[in-house]
C-alpha cells in the first residue's frame, strides 16, 4: 500500500515555531510535539489535556491567535497559528 505524505505548516506553541501535518486538530498537534498537557486548573493545580476528545469535557482548553479557551480537540490547525498553552487563575477570564 502506498503512503500518502500530508502537507505540513509552520505553527508556534508558546513561543516555539514548529511544523505539523496541514489539516489536524490543535490537540493533534500539541501531541504531534510531545505535549500532553497544556491547561493547568484554576483551584487544584491539576494539569490537563485532551480527555473526551469530542468537545464535551473541556480539558483540552488553549489559546489560540489571542482567543482564549478554544478547545483543542475541536478546531483545527491553520498555517501561522500562534497557540498558547493556559493556567490557573490567569486564564480564568
């Protein structure tokens, strides 16, 4: 069977610039780069990522183009995403 090659794009995850298969979720591409969490809770300190991976559970909360709170699992990567990892109280808005 043949293997088809995705295109891939430019992204930026916390300030890091990085290339990820064109076409994948937010939560696939943090995956893609070796991170597995990327929230941090309000009250307990707990870390978080992707949970349902459906968009129900909001676990999986980043920031993406100066949008708060998008959730990962859902929206998908564009080229030249700047894409922030959130925690605690700070993002609380």
């Amino acid at each position: 069977m043949k293997r088809v090659r995705m295109s891939e794009i430019s992204i930026f995850i916390d300030g890091e610039q990085y290339q990820v298969a064109e076409g994948i979720s937010v939560a696939a591409a943090l995956m893609s780069v070796d991170k597995r969490s990327w929230r941090i809770t309000r009250h307990d300190q707990q870390p978080r990522g992707v949970f349902c991976g459906i968009g129900v559970c909001f676990d999986c909360l980043v920031t993406v183009n100066g949008v708060a709170n998008v959730r990962a699992c859902l929206d998908l990567v564009q080229p030249n995403d700047v894409i922030t990892t959130q925690g605690g109280e700070r993002d609380a808005r």
